[in-house]
C-alpha cells in the first residue's frame, strides 16, 4: 500500500520539486501553500506525469496556525490517512539588524520557525493517535553559523533544528521517526538574487536526494552530504572576523 506525503510550501522551490518526486515513487501527496491556483497547476501535471494514487490540494498560511491544524485533518481525511510530514514552508527576506527591518525579521521567525511548529506539533497529535509516522523539517546549513544579514534566518533554522531535537526526545519509542535536513545552496527563488552561491545545485538534485534521506529515515543529514557535512562544521569555528565579511 502507497505512503502519502504532506507537504507545506509545495507551490515552488524544494516543496514542489519534492512534490514531482515523491509521485514519480509511487506516493500520494497532500499539498498546501499559500497559492492555491500555483497548487491546482502542480497537481494536474502531476497527474498527466505520473498519477499517483492521490493528490489533495489546500490553500495555507502556516502564520495561520489554527487553521494548520483545521488544514491537517482536512488533507488527512480526504486523502484515507498521512505518513509523511514535511515541514518545508519558508522564507528568507535578507533582513539587516538596527537598520529598521523588524517587520522582516518578525516575519521570517513567524513563517521558518512558528509555522513549522504548528505544522509539526499538529503531525505529532495525528500520528500519536495513529500509533506511527514520519516528520520531516527543513532548517539550513544556516543554523550552523549566525551569518550577516540573515540574522533571524538563521535564528529561525537553529530554533527548528533543536525544537525536533526536543520533539525526537519528547517522542521517544511513540514510533514517531524525526528526520532534520540541512540543505545547503538548491537554486530555487528563496537564493537566486545572491552573488555566491557555493556548491549549488539544481532543485531536482535536492529533490532527489531529500527524497533518499526521508526514505532511509535518517535522524539527520545535510543535503547534499558532501561537502556541507565538512563546511557546517567548519563554519561553527571560523572567527568571527571572517564571518563578517561574508
């Protein structure tokens, strides 16, 4: 029997390249993002290209964190039951400290970090009654190092990240797996205004390789592996001076 996959943040980058993945592997998929006509778009090519075995669509706003849960139970019905969470929703708006941009640092934490709370403490209830499942969030190699001008960015990935440290404890032996990815540069519209992009990938390959990693249900994983898995810890030692003029 197919596995369904949830994903929030699906109408673009690594959600809806994730999205053509996991139905070219035979799952179903329950999508939602803010752009529902972007989703409707997503789902009939999908069908033309692979026709899982079910596609729901939702309009969400993960800052919207009541109806995230009215939103899971939805997709959860109408699809006969969810395996897979993906916490993808994000943005990434290049705020700068003491320069006034505030509303952009409040928004980044409410979408990256909040919202995928909510995403994730309403897969936990689900899958705490249903007695099994798999949550998957998206930090960043960002959550390794504080960078400039990507403050509350990397704030929001570096609280992500220890939330689902604290959620796997929390969870331990509910058979509730807890996968944290760490992608580094995937071309998508979330980077591609940035002069350097070391490393880069096309969103496909990320697609492809966070596909692997969810079905392996690795605890945690950069992605690609190679070579961020050296960079991130090489960036947690870098004087300070060097990160400055990043």
């Amino acid at each position: 029997m197919s596995k369904t996959i949830f994903i929030t943040g699906a109408s673009s980058g690594i959600g809806k390249a994730l999205a053509f993945e996991m139905a070219r592997k035979g799952y179903g998929l329950a999508l939602a993002a803010r752009n529902h006509e972007s989703l409707r778009k997503i789902r009939e090519e999908v069908h033309r290209t692979y026709s899982p075995p079910v596609t729901a669509i939702r309009p969400l706003d993960v800052t919207h964190y009541n109806d995230v849960y009215a939103a899971f139970s939805e997709m959860a019905e109408e699809t006969g039951g969810i395996d897979i969470v993906l916490a993808n929703a994000g943005v990434g708006l290049g705020e700068k400290v003491g320069r006034g941009d505030f509303d952009k640092a409040k928004q980044t934490l409410e979408v990256n970090l909040i919202g995928a709370i909510a995403t994730m403490d309403a897969a936990a209830a689900y899958f705490l009654q249903k007695g099994k499942g798999h949550i998957v969030g998206i930090s960043s190699v960002a959550a390794f190092r504080g960078m400039p001008k990507s403050s509350a960015y990397c704030a929001s990935k570096a609280g992500l990240a220890v939330y689902m440290e604290a959620m796997r404890a929390e969870l331990y032996r509910k058979n509730i797996d807890i996968t944290v990815l760490y992608p580094g540069f995937i071309d998508t519209s979330l980077n591609d205004m940035l002069p350097s992009r070391p490393f880069l990938i096309s969103v496909e390959k990320g697609a492809q390789i966070i596909a692997k990693l969810i079905e392996k249900k690795v605890k945690s994983s950069t992605v690609p592996v190679f070579p961020w898995n050296i960079v991130g810890r090489i960036l947690k030692i870098l004087p300070t001076a060097v990160i400055a003029r990043m």
